[in-house]
C-alpha cells in the first residue's frame, strides 16, 4: 500500500480549514484524491470548488453526501429526492466516482424502523434512474447500529447489499471501517461486495477505547481496535484496488489540531497498515 | 399484557438502594421478580441475599451476570472460568432461572475480534458440564455493536443461537430490546429462538434520541425509539410467556430519581406497552 491510494474524507480537516485551504493543503502534502462534504461546497460555491479541486489535480473519490429519504410524509420524502438530485448534479460537476447516502434514520415520532427501511427502498428506486443518467453510482453506506434511529436504518453491509439486489445497476455500498467492523459476517458480505461489483468506495477510521461521544470520538488509524490489515486485505480480495479515504469526526481530538499535523498523520498511518 | 408478568433488573434501582432495599420495595409494589447483580450480593452477602429475597416471595429471572470469557493469556482465561462457576454456584442458591452473560471484549491490546469469539466458545464449552450439574443455564445475552471491543464481541441473536447449536442443551439467550432492536434479522431470530427453546430471558429498555452516553444513557420504555410492543408480540408469538424485565442503565436520570417513582414508572410503563 502507498499513500498514493490514499484519499481525505474532507470532514477529517472541517474544523480547521475551508475546502479550497484544504484541497490546496492535501496538493502541496502529496495526496492525490478527496471526497468533499456539500456543505463545504456550498460555503465556498460549486464553481470555486470545481476550480479548486481541478487546479490541484485531485481526484474525487465521493461526494458527502445524499440520503435521509425518510420522512413523516408523502411530500417530504419527494423533498429529500429532489434534493438528492441536486447533490447528484454537484457530484458530477465535481468529477466524483459516487455519491455516498446516508439513507435517514426513524422519522420524526415512528418508531416503525420496518416503514423506515421500505421508504429508503422506494427513495432510492426513485432516484436511481436519475443518478443513472448522470453516470453517478449511489453508493448506500451502512452506519454502524447506533445510528439506526437518528441517522441510518441501514445498519449491515449485508442489508444494503440486498438493496443493491433489488435495485440492480447504478448502486453500490460504501464501506467504512467504523461501521462494520464488529460484523460477525463482514469476510462474507466483502467477498460477496467484491463478486457483484458492489464496492464503490472505502473508507477508514478507528474504533476508540473508550469512545466518549456516538458521532464525533472516531479515532486516526491505529489508535483504536479495528484489525485494518486484515479489513484492507479482505477488501482487496474482494477486488477493489481503488483509493482507500480516511474520514475521521474527532471534535476533541483531531479537530482542535493543525490540518497539516492532522494530514501527515494520516499519511503516516496510512503507510503503516 | 399485566404487571404480575413483570419482574425488575436490579441495575434499575442500583443507586438508590441495596438489594435487601430494593427488594423490599419491588414486594411492596406489588412486584413479583427480580433480577440481582453479582456485586449486589455480594455487598449484603449470600445468604442476606437468599433471605431477603425468600422473604419477600420473589422470582429471580436472572442472575446478572456471568461472562467475561475473553483474556491475554489461558491463565486469565482460567480464572474467569472459576469465577463463572462461583457464578453459578450463587444463581443457584438465589434459585435463579439462568446466568446471565456479558462473553467479553477484545482482550487488553488485540485488535482480532475473531480470536476474542473463538475465546468465547471454548470458553462456554467449558463452563456448560458445569451449569449442566447445577441446573442453571447460560444466557447469552447478545450486546449491541457499540460494545463488541470492550465488553461482548457476540453482538447479533443469530450469532448467539449459532453458538447455541454449538453447544447443545444448557445454553440460551437473553434478549434485550436495547442490543437488538436495530437488527434487520430480529424477528426472523426471535422466531428461531423459539423454535429450538432458547429464550432463557426477555429484558426491555428503550433507546433514547439522543442518546449522551454509550453505557449509562438508557431509556424507561416508552421514551425512546424501540416498537416494544412489536418485538413483544414476536417474543409471544416465539412462545416465551414467562417475565419480562425491565433493564435500566440510566446515570443521568432514573439513577438520580427516588426508587419508587422508579418502580412505580416501570409498572405504569409496562402495563401500557
């Protein structure tokens, strides 16, 4: 592994710097790839952000992110589609290889986690054509379970795979260490990712001993208990040998340090595994 | 569904009041089970424990807890043995219906969690002649994912019954709403869990929105996300009709009420699930 297959999520610098200051930052430190957040497009316009990006020579490994499909009602849910399909619009303005979907978490007072599952379904057969056309993948990144009511109700990498099933062409999963390490069958559902060409993106991070709050205590590679040799190996079994993206929330940690210890680091470790 | 079928954790009332205290005021209000821990007998004594509980009449659905089967080295690996039969030599003079068991995290500095589980069976081989002998069989009690590096690495039902094919008679599981109610494979697991008589121990709690803390942040039903009431008629429809228990970790609430507005919750709680 060489940290030219490496790519910054970058939410793991949001704190410190502006996706210009960061995209610049991560040319001038050798990285060659990035996934930006919307919001951090939308701070800076799509157009600073398309010229950022191409004027550093970096590829976009995904763009954070579409999703939350579920909503109390009819029209809320046509909402978060048509909103989707702007982020699709962006991704490929962008250059992006996927759109990451965070697919929504119980609606507003239902505790009907089974209707929730049924509309991040319909949502996504909605938006599939759409995303399609535009030649951008939808990549369904299942969250780890403690999101499955805020955030999330796809929870296992086998579960958004059966989505993908169901959904055929133009979907795919995004598979992020911090979600799914603990599965008993993650060997099984990355070797069956990799079969039907189902991986569209990898992302890392680690798990923390103790972990001192569920959103943002996610730990730099290394510092935590997930077997990344082992994931990564699994991974590259599978056949993707595409850019591995470390994608860090760490708001008393890796956010209050400078971007460019936070980068270095992640070059570091990433050359570690 | 009626309170006669309630019986209580003793981890709910664990702040306010020892366990002769507790149980004492469970009997009062009309309460008909409970479920001690490990360290609240042993802070009164064994036999204070037995006393009390004789007195008052109650049921012990569980002994909490046994486990921990996951170390270093065989030597530690032995001790928790031991300490497990001690275990069960307590639950079966508190005339409890089964061991509870939390199997154990990753062990100090490892990072394979297929070790800890292969640990954890060997470990539960072991153990099973002995809780065979005594009468007293072996819950498993499947922990959410958020717990599998520092506490228990079986984290889904069907990974637990597995374990349970593997072992044969004497072994069983606890189910508890807060570790599984995310598990897109619930209601198909419960129903195997039933089928094969299992189900050793129903315990309930709810997941609060947000949730300020991984451990000690749980919720009192009805104030959370869990569809009790669903996951209730699929541990009916499995056959289990014995109590239902109410668990509640809860440092920065319940823990700091009065013990009977506790109980008195608990029982209001559970008569309208």
């Amino acid at each position: 592994m060489s940290a030219d297959n490496l790519s910054i999520n970058l939410a793991t610098v949001r704190a410190q710097w502006t996706l210009p200051q960061a995209v610049e930052a991560c040319a001038r430190m050798g990285i060659r790839a990035v996934d930006p957040w919307r919001d951090q497009v939308a701070a800076c316009g799509l157009d600073t952000a398309m010229r950022a990006i191409r004027d550093a020579d970096l590829a976009v490994t995904g763009y954070c992110r579409g999703g939350t499909f579920t909503a109390p009602d009819a029209a809320g849910r046509q909402a978060a589609i048509d909103d989707n399909k702007r982020a699709i619009d962006e991704a490929a303005a962008l250059g992006a290889e996927c759109l990451v979907l965070v697919v929504g978490g119980l609606p507003q007072s239902s505790r009907d986690i089974g209707a929730a599952r049924a509309m991040v379904r319909d949502g996504l057969a909605a938006l599939l054509p759409y995303a399609r056309e535009a030649k951008i993948p939808l990549a369904i990144e299942p969250l780890h379970p403690m999101y499955a009511g805020d955030r999330a109700c796809v929870n296992t990498l086998a579960q958004a795979l059966d989505l993908c099933d169901q959904l055929g062409d133009g979907a795919g999963v995004a598979i992020d260490t911090y979600h799914v390490w603990w599965d008993p069958e993650l060997e099984t559902q990355i070797a069956r990712a990799g079969r039907d060409k189902r991986i569209l993106a990898y992302h890392i991070c680690d798990w923390l001993i103790p972990t001192r709050d569920l959103l943002l205590d996610r730990g730099m590679p290394g510092d935590g208990v997930i077997d990344l040799a082992r994931i990564g190996a699994w991974i590259a079994a599978a056949g993707y040998g595409a850019f591995t993206e470390i994608e860090i929330f760490s708001r008393l940690d890796w956010w209050t340090r400078p971007g460019e210890e936070v980068l270095s680091t992640c070059i570091e470790r990433f050359e570690a595994i």
